[in-house]
C-alpha cells in the first residue's frame, strides 16, 4: 500500500480553483512532487520542491505544504488540466521513492 | 531537443528476462540521476528503480530489489534496466526519466516501453 494517499477523484468547473491534497508522515520532511497524466500519455512534472514549476507550467498551478500534507492547488482550471495527478516523495525510511495514487481531476 | 528513447519490451514468460533501454539525447547525460518507473495496466506509477549520475550508488523498490538491476553506460548515453525472474505482476509500462536531482523531481519522461508477463 501506498504510504502517500490522495482522493481518488475530485471534480471543478471550468475556471474554479481546485486544491488536489497528498498525505504521508514523510511529507513532514520532505517536499512532495507532483506529475500531471493525461491518458496514453506519459507524465509531466508540473510542480517540485516549496513551490517551483518547471517552464512551460502555467502559473495558475501552486503547491503548498502543512505538517503531513501537500497541495498542488489549480487557479482558474482549464479544460486541459482535465487528467490524473500523482504526488511524490522520498518514503519515512529514507530508502526509496513513493507514489500517491493518484488523483483523477474532471473539469466540468 | 532533450529526449529519452525506451526499447527493449515485449512479452515474456514468468520466471522469464528482459532487459530495457533508455537512450537519451539532448542533455548532458552523465550529469542527471535517472530512474524506472513504472505503470501496470489502469493503476497508479509506482518508482522501480534510480541510479545516481555516476552509477555508484543505486536504489529499488522493496518489490524487485533483487531481481531487477539498474546501470547506465555514459558512452552509449543509455539507462538500462535488466528484469530477471519475471513475475506476472511486473506487467507495465515501464518509463525512464531525468532527475533533475537525486531522487527529487523527474522532469523529462520517455515514452514508455510495454512489458508482459504472461504463459
């Protein structure tokens, strides 16, 4: 099982915000990273570290973090953004990388 | 263009062995950590492996640490990633991608490479 857990799915209207949450013990010492899926596709980075997107992110995406969670945040989703999100970090133990899984975000 | 080009899947029998490549291009490859990840059919990504830019210190998931191995070759300017002792469940797409930093953010992504454990 999955030491990150995120909603399975969560839905907004076009041109809402969206908060899409990640929660782990591990996420109190490390930064989550975050990957946008778009289906048959592979994964983009959209967000890393405190709160640093890689260029080409559109800055209507944030991240944040509090105590166990992490939070990539959508300001005025768009329909593009309609796709699965994984958060990302390092495991408690320190040893190796664990995904989320994943949150299916709809665009209404 | 930076890019990474998977090759090597394809179906197998369990108990089986496949080794998959990554040739990448447009980066300075020798620079970058790299790492497995992968995706069985409809569920979530799930790291394999990572590898540091020197190779000297390599990384598994609980799941195949000791049946997958992880190298790279900096003159080919290829990830590899050995699988033996195949298991039905290590069905997936298998992607590699560039760490922008040991084990931090994966910023470019390959295509993905399919492989199928199955009699």
């Amino acid at each position: 099982s999955s030491e990150l857990t995120q909603d399975p799915a969560v839905s907004v209207a076009l041109g809402q915000t969206v908060r899409i949450t990640c929660h782990g013990d591990s996420l109190r010492r490390y930064y989550a990273t975050w990957y946008q899926q778009k289906s048959g596709q592979a994964p983009v980075l959209v967000m890393f570290g405190k709160d640093s997107r890689p260029s080409g992110i559109p800055d209507r995406f944030s991240g944040s973090s509090s105590g166990n969670t992490a939070s990539l945040t959508i300001t005025g989703a768009q329909a593009e953004d309609e796709a699965e999100y994984y958060c990302k970090s390092l495991d408690s133990s320190d040893s190796h990388l664990v995904f989320g899984g994943g949150t299916k975000l709809t665009v209404l | 263009e930076v890019q990474l080009l998977e090759s090597g899947g394809g179906l197998v029998q369990p108990g089986g062995s496949l080794r998959l490549s990554c040739e990448a291009s447009g980066f300075t490859f020798s620079d970058f950590a790299m790492s497995w990840v992968r995706q069985a059919p409809g569920k979530g990504l799930e790291w394999v492996s990572g590898i540091t830019a020197s190779g000297g210190t390599t990384k598994y998931t609980d799941s195949v640490k000791g049946r997958f191995t992880i190298s790279r070759d900096t003159s080919k300017n290829t990830l590899y990633l050995q699988l033996d002792n195949l298991r039905a469940e290590d069905t997936a797409v298998y992607y590699c991608a560039k760490d922008t930093e040991w084990l931090v953010a994966f910023d470019v992504w390959g295509q993905g490479t399919v492989v199928t454990v199955s009699s």
